[in-house]
C-alpha cells in the first residue's frame, strides 16, 4: 500500500489563484521531504527539499515566494501554488525520505498531483 | 555534468528478452543508489535498492561498479508490463540525484 499520500490528485483552476497540495508520510516521521516537478516526457526537477521545523531549501532558479512550502509537522509538507498561471500547469510529486534503522535511506513518492491553470 | 547519466533509449525488446540498462554517477562520494520505474503519468515506484555490490529480486538484478562508477539493471524474461521508464538514482547524505530515465518498451 502507499506510504506516501498526495492529495489532491488532479486541479484545475482559473489564473491568478493559489493551489494548496499535501503530502503525508503515512507510517514512519519524514523529516525531509521533497517535492518534484515534471513536465510531459521530461525527468523529475527537484524544486525544493523541505525540513521539518525549519525552512525549505529551494532549488536554483525555483521562485521560493512562488512555491511556498510549510513542514509543520513530522508527517506533512504542503506545497503552495501562489497565483498560479498556465505556465505553472505540470504535475507535481512529493517524495519522503524514509530512514532505516540501519540508516539506508529511501525515497517513497506520492502519487502525484497533476496541475493545470486555465 | 550530470550527476547521474542514462541513456534515454528508447529500447524496443521482444518479450522474453533479456535487457540491460547502465547508469553512470560522476560524485564518488554517493552512498547509495536506487532504480525506480515510472510509468507514464504515475509517480516512480521504488524497484530495487543498492548498498554494496549488487541486488537480485526475482528477475531483476542491480549491479554497482563504483571503481568505474556505474549501477547497471537487468531485466531477464521481459514482460509487457515491464514496459515504463526506470529511473538510476545516487544518494548522497540528504540529497538524491536523478537521471533521466530510460525508456523501455516491451513489444509483443
């Protein structure tokens, strides 16, 4: 079953609104999240790795007044869309970073959230 | 550079064949490294982890060179449903790299 839940799956929305999406580690504390973009037929982009407690660290070039992220709590990292435009349109994926206790550490991703901005 | 290379392919195999994908890492420094599949529209799903040397899970089975800093996947026996993009990740301490993806196609 999902040990990561993204929600929601799918929005669509009007220019100049703001899209709020959640991530949740479902059966272990994840410390560090991070969320992805992708476009159609290109590879992950990590926009942001986000810290429980403190804040997010923001990829070159990702607008971090843009792409608001809050970690709150040790199973919740949300994403903000600020007054999203077309160009915003994508599919976006969380991630956990789960730690064994033999301190392997792997990434379990959402399902995802596929944005589009009319 | 990249940190971590895959040829994007795609690779069109019959079903049945055996297909060999490498990856190759340029920070010596990683950990540990991973392949996921992702098939179109979805999210990676984790396919095997590799710590030391090698992994085997069933037919799949991952090797890591780190003297030549490759992590190689073969698929033996494809099935149709194997067909998606996999994905070569390293681990480095709070930071994991992506490749991006080679395309498998498994054809009837």
């Amino acid at each position: 079953g999902a040990v990561v839940s993204q929600h929601p799956s799918r929005v669509i929305c009007k220019s100049g609104t703001s899209v709020k999406i959640e991530c949740r580690s479902l059966d272990f504390q994840a410390t560090t999240m991070f969320w992805y973009r992708q476009f159609p037929k290109q590879s992950l982009m990590l926009m942001a790795t986000s810290n429980e407690g403190s804040k997010a660290t923001y990829e070159q070039g990702v607008e971090k007044d843009k792409f608001l992220i809050n970690h709150a709590s040790l199973t919740l990292s949300t994403l903000t869309v600020t007054s999203a435009h077309p160009e915003d349109s994508s599919f976006y994926i969380c991630s956990a970073r789960w730690i064994s206790g033999s301190s392997k550490n792997i990434q379990y991703f959402g399902a995802g959230t596929r944005l589009s901005v009319l | 550079r990249k940190e971590v290379e895959q040829d994007p392919g795609p690779f069109n195999v019959p079903e049945g064949a055996t297909v060999a994908f490498n990856c190759t890492y340029s920070n010596s420094a990683s950990q540990s490294f991973f392949w996921y599949r992702q098939d179109c529209r979805k999210e990676p799903k984790l396919l095997m982890s590799v710590y030391s040397s090698g992994n085997e899970d069933g037919r799949f089975t991952a090797q890591l060179n780190r003297a030549s800093q490759y992590i190689s996947l073969l698929i033996r026996d494809s099935k149709l449903s194997d067909s998606a993009t996999y994905l070569c990740v390293g681990n480095n301490f709070n930071k994991f790299y992506f490749g991006s993806g080679t395309k498998l196609n498994v054809k009837p």
